[in-house]
C-alpha cells in the first residue's frame, strides 16, 4: 500500500476509533505491515475491541493467535 493511500484510509479509521476509545493508536506500536494495520483498525472498530487484542505490540513475542 503506498503511503498516499494508507494515509487517507488512516485518517477516517483513526477518527472512528477514536470516537469509541478515546486515543488514537499509533502503527509504531505494533509489529506489522501498513496493510495488517489497516485490517486491525477495520476489525477493531467493527467489532468495538482496542488494537492492542489484535496486533502483536513491539517489544512482546510473537503470538499466532493474536495475528489477524
């Protein structure tokens, strides 16, 4: 996903998520791809659950189940 692209879906999913939890998530936190980042802020916001259940965050191993 080029960074034009990612940025204008960003924009609109970050407005949602921060609707329902108050902050904006930052992709730097979490060890995955634009596109990954994207899914997880989709997911997240459909389903009403915070990023952080669905993405593995920097710093933490790697958990097959937590990887969308």
């Amino acid at each position: 996903m080029d960074n034009l692209t990612f940025n204008k879906t960003k924009r609109q999913l970050n407005k949602e998520y921060r609707e329902l939890f108050g902050v904006i998530p930052c992709m730097q936190d979490f060890r995955c791809s634009r596109e990954e980042y994207v899914e997880a802020l989709k997911k997240a916001i459909e389903n009403k659950t915070e990023i952080e259940k669905l993405l593995p965050a920097v710093g933490k191993p790697m958990d097959k189940n937590s990887l969308i």
